[in-house]
C-alpha cells in the first residue's frame, strides 16, 4: 500500500506529494510542526499537541491554516488513510509559498500544510527500553527560542549525528555553564542518589514537551518526590537513573551518558514506573 500525505486540501502518494521550491519552509526553514504518537489507531494527548502548535503559530505570527476542527479531521484521515495503528503523525505548517525575499510574505498567503502519518514497531521500542539508551553530551549550539516548535532543526540535526558517530542515540545538549538543557529530540530527566526526579524548568531554553507534561502529572498522582531545576553534566554522570521523554518513545531509560554507566547500568526502577504508568495519564481521543 502506498503512502498518503496530506498537502494543502489534497491527499496524494507520497511520490507525488511536493511543496513549491520557494516556500518559506524549504527556504528559510519558517515554518512550526508537530509530532503526536498514535496508539491502536487513535491520537495520544493530542489536546495537548494543538495548544503547542498553537502557540508555536502565535509566536511566529504565522496565519492558522484552518480551524482546530478541519485539521483534526485531517490528521484522522491520514492516520486512517494509512492504516496506522502503532506510529505517528507529523503536522507540518510553513508561512506558505513566495518570491524569496526575507520580510513575511503579504498578509493573505495561505500557509502550506502538510500531514503524514507512519507506522512504527512498538515492541521494537519497548524492546529499546528494555536495554537503555547511551546518550552523547554536547554543546547547545541552538538559538535563544527553542521552546517554539520551530522546523529550523540543524543544530539538532548536527547533534544527533555527532552522536551517533559516537554510539550514541541521542545528544543531550549542555548552556554555557554546563547544564543539561534537553535532548535534540526529548526532554532530559535524572534520579539522584536520594531518589528526586529532577527536570530542567520550561523556559525559552527547552521545548515544553508533551510527554514532559503527562509524566509531571503521573509524578503528582503518584506522589513521587519531584525537584524541577537544571542539573549539570556531573550531576547526570552521578545519577542514580537518566532518562528521556518524547512522543515517540515515551520514556526512555538511559544507562550510558558519555560511555559511563548511569547508576548500575541498566534502565532504572523510576523509568521503568513512569514507562508503565504512561499509558494511564495520557489521554486517547
Ligand atoms: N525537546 C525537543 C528538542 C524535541 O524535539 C522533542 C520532541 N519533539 C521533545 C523535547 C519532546 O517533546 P514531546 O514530548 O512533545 O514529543
């Protein structure tokens, strides 16, 4: 079966599905998305998901390419389009198609929307979780507004492969006095030795992510001793448990940070609770 998008009002193969070349997206990279898991064919937190793209818009003053109610139709009918049950949906929105030129383009461009949507292997990630992931440190080289969700990704592009090259699979990004600011696709968590779950605060400095939010959540409902601060690389080297959340791999234990083990070296009690109560706090619609 072939892919479906979603572009502008159409939905087309894959193969066909373009953007012109002079969208502000491909361009300058002026453009905000989103990325919802789907679970057994239906969106997770995905009230949440709109209020950030929402907000990513309004702070770019790009235009909303329709209402709240059309979109959630589309993104519905990609995700059934492609039959899928286990995956995610990427929401992509540009301040649309004009003769290059670096002011906005004239009041009245429609935006260009884009939706996809794809499968992928729950019980491969499950399995993922099961070992840990090693994560690579580095510095945060990104601009000063990343808790936009903006598509403007190369420092994390950059991150992520340096990473890799390392071993690694994912790159938690440090400021200039050596805290950890978040992953180059996750919010960045530690356990101290006297059991705290300890989060960087949202700020202009890290993306608010979703995945973040249920989890602090989950966090209160379970009572769990929870201290919202930066930590620094050291602190991460000393933990008792590290881990990531993101929509696509909920939480994430991580049992390397620099090729050192994290505690004991494997994925910790604490990631191991908040993975399994995940599923319980996160609203399906
Ligand atoms: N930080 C960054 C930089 C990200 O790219 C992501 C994933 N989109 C996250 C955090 C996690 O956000 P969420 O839980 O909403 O997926």
């Amino acid at each position: 079966m072939s892919r479906i998008a979603y572009v502008n009002g159409r939905y087309v193969p894959h193969a066909q599905a373009c953007v012109g070349i002079e969208d502000r997206g491909f361009q300058f990279a002026d453009g905000v998305y989103e990325v919802c898991e789907v679970k057994g064919g239906r969106l997770i937190d995905e009230a949440r998901h709109m209020a950030r793209l929402d907000r990513s818009l309004k702070e770019l003053r790009i235009d909303h390419p329709m209402p709240p109610q059309a979109l959630k139709l589309v993104m519905r009918q990609t995700v059934s389009r492609n039959r899928v049950r286990d995956g995610i949906i990427y929401v992509q929105i540009t301040r649309g198609e004009m003769r290059r030129d670096f002011p906005f383009p004239p009041a009245g461009t429609p935006p260009t929307v884009v939706v996809t949507a794809r499968h992928h292997d729950r019980a491969r990630i499950d399995q993922l979780a099961e070992q840990g992931i090693a994560v690579v440190t580095m510095p945060d080289i990104r601009w000063q507004r990343v808790d936009i969700k903006s598509v403007a990704l190369l420092p994390n592009v950059l991150a992520k492969q340096a990473a890799k090259e390392q071993g690694g699979r994912e790159a938690w990004l440090v400021d200039a006095e050596g805290f950890v600011t978040e992953g180059a696709s996750s919010n960045a968590w530690i356990v101290s030795r006297d059991n705290k779950l300890i989060t960087r605060p949202l700020g202009t400095g890290i993306l608010p992510g979703i995945t973040r939010s249920v989890v602090l959540d989950l966090i209160a409902a379970e009572g769990l001793v929870f201290e919202e601060r930066p930590f620094t690389v050291e602190e991460a080297y000393a933990a008792r448990e590290a881990f990531v959340t993101s929509a696509s791999q909920l939480v994430m234990p991580v049992v390397t940070i620099d090729g050192r083990p994290v505690g004991n070296g494997a994925p910790g009690l604490m990631a191991g609770l908040l993975r399994r109560g995940y599923s319980q706090m996160a609203a399906v619609s």
